[in-house]
C-alpha cells in the first residue's frame, strides 16, 4: 500500500460559506472545463472514501478560493475540521499581499498553529510594471518581504510565462520558501509549449529556495493521460531534483479528470525506478519537511 503525505487538496463547503467561484452565478469553467460537479460540499469524510487504498499519513489543505473578504474564516472553519477528525494535518491560508491590510492577514493567519504558508494567485502582469496584485506591484512585495519573519512560505500559482518574474522574487527573497503549484501548470503539451515551460522552471529550479509541487497535471476537455503525463513528472524531477519535489492530488478539483487511485497509481509508476529511499522522499519525507508536519499516522 503506497504511503502518502497528499501536499494539495481542498475541503469546502459552498452550502455554508462563500466560495465565489462557485457560488457566483455566470463564473468561466475551470481550465479542465465544466466544473459544476465542485460546487458542493467536500469534506473529510468524502476525501476519506476518495484516498481509500492509500495509507494517508498526512495532509495540506490549500486555501479553495474562499470569500476573499474574509480570509480568516476559512482557517477558522479548516480548524474546526481539524478538531473534529484530525484532517488536514496542516493548512495554506489565502492573503492578498498588495493589500493595505496585508500585514494585519498575515499576522492573524502565523497565529493559526497549523498554517503553514499562503497562497494568492498573482495576477499576470503585461509589463515590468504591471497591475496591483502582480508580482512586479511594490504593494505585492511589501507584503511579500513580511513572510520569512512570520515563518510562513509562500504557494505560488501562476501560468509558467510568468514565473520569469517568481525568479526575481526568489532571488531577492532567498529566505522565504516558494512552492511552485501544479508543477507549473503545463497546459500547452505540444513540444514548443513543453520546452518552453521547461526552461521557464530551469530558471526556477536554479534557487535553491524553491520547491515545487507535482499536482493538478490533468488537461481540459479529456481523462487524466499516462503518456502526456509521464513526460511531465519526470521533468519535473530532472529539474529541481528528488529533494524539492512532493505529490498532491489536488482533490477534488482533479476529480474532473481522474479518481485519486488513478492520480497516485501514475505517480507511483512514474518513479518505480527510483530506489525506495527517493519515492519515500517524494511521498512522504519532503512533505514531512516542507510542511512541518509530525509522525501522525491517520486510520483510513
């Protein structure tokens, strides 16, 4: 039975709390597609039957796009969570870190004694100079510059044209942890785009500081692919190495496209030729340490 630390999932619930990408009427589809089978609650219970088979020795919520006006209720209700079942081990927070009130978020979220780190997809930016929210914003990097103080890291979601300028962060921030989602979302799988992401994550790679996440690599419009995927993984790991890599399903998002057996029978096959020791490191170990999270064993 694989053993797994699951490094990205979400636990929701748009019945009682605001989600607005799911709640809010007229929303484009996800970039898997139609994604109207979200929009109901997802909690442990559910991500308990979905993981059956896998000896889950821990886990991370990451922040589900909850009412950004309130970022702080959605830890309040993971810690309920926590409490009531011992899922997830660990959380991400949301903060929007060219705001005002950045600092003020970030303080409150370092005071939750499970969170670990903060996501906020950084808007795209068209010039050097782009608009707030981005990653070239001075407001964006005021509250940036506050993370490695209050030992929070920082979840970067972003296109992998845009991680030219994640490089300039993680190189003038070098004590602030980065962990790339969703291996960079290779979207374009044809060869241009292939090499293409592939030096935009050389250039990551190459800060010691950065990490990355194996985790939502399905495609639109189709199944989760052994073929178009395998490349992928394995790149990932030729980059930035067994010691900076983790595996996260990504549930129940990729539930559009695969089961959680389907997602994590692939990552195991991808590295069936790494020795026992690096697929502990990429399953469990590198979690344990990224993620700071103890020797729990849940009861599956």
């Amino acid at each position: 039975m694989l053993s797994l630390i699951d490094t990205h999932h979400h636990f929701l619930d748009p019945e009682a709390h605001y989600y607005p990408g799911l709640n809010d009427p007229g929303q484009p589809h996800h970039r898997y597609g139609d994604h109207a089978a979200l929009k109901r609650p997802y909690l442990p219970a559910d991500y308990l039957r979905d993981s059956a088979g896998v000896r889950l020795l821990g886990s991370v919520h990451v922040e589900a796009e909850w009412n950004p006006r309130d970022p702080l209720g959605e830890m309040r209700f993971i810690g309920s969570l926590r409490k009531q079942c011992g899922l997830p081990s660990v959380a991400v927070g949301q903060a929007w870190l060219h705001q005002l009130d950045a600092r003020r978020t970030l303080d409150q979220l370092a005071a939750f004694d499970f969170v670990r780190g903060v996501r906020q997809k950084p808007r795209a930016n068209a010039a050097s100079r782009g608009p707030p929210g981005g990653m070239t914003d001075p407001a964006w990097l005021r509250g940036y510059a506050q993370l490695e103080n209050l030992g929070l890291h920082y979840e970067l979601q972003t296109p992998w044209w845009h991680l030219a300028e994640a490089a300039r962060v993680a190189g003038e921030f070098p004590g602030t942890q980065i962990i790339i989602n969703h291996a960079g979302i290779p979207s374009d799988r044809s060869e241009e785009g292939l090499l293409a992401w592939g030096r935009a994550l050389a250039e990551m790679a190459a800060h010691p500081n950065v990490a990355i996440k194996i985790s939502g690599i399905g495609e639109a419009g189709g199944r989760w692919r052994l073929d178009a995927n395998r490349r992928v993984v394995r790149e990932v790991i030729d980059l930035f190495g067994v010691d900076r890599c983790v595996f996260g399903s990504n549930y129940p998002v990729d539930s559009l496209c695969a089961s959680y057996q389907d997602i994590f029978g692939a990552f195991a096959a991808f590295v069936s030729d790494f020795s026992a020791k690096e697929q502990a490191q990429l399953f469990v170990e590198n979690a344990r340490r990224l993620y700071r999270i103890k020797d729990t064993i849940l009861e599956t």
